[in-house]
C-alpha cells in the first residue's frame, strides 16, 4: 500500500458520518437507562 492509498484511506475514514440507526439505538439505550434510573430513585424514595 502506497503513501497515497494510505492518505486517500485516512481521509476517507475522517469524514465518515455515522451510521443513523446506530446513533438512534444509542440514544434509545440512554433514554431507557435514564428512565430506569429515575423510577429506581422514585421507587427508593416511596418505600
């Protein structure tokens, strides 16, 4: 491999955006463990 496939590579990963369904499950899995969380708290408070 080449300087410049190794470049050409390097770049090409740099501007990779995300893949959406990743970032949506990623915030889905925060929003249920932000919501698991709060109904611990709740349930510990109430008891």
């Amino acid at each position: 491999m080449n300087r410049n496939t190794r470049r050409a590579r390097a770049i090409a990963i740099a501007q990779a955006k995300p893949d959406s369904k990743l970032v949506a499950i990623r915030y889905l899995v925060l929003a249920a463990s932000a919501s698991a969380a709060i109904i611990a708290l709740l349930m510990a408070r109430a008891f």
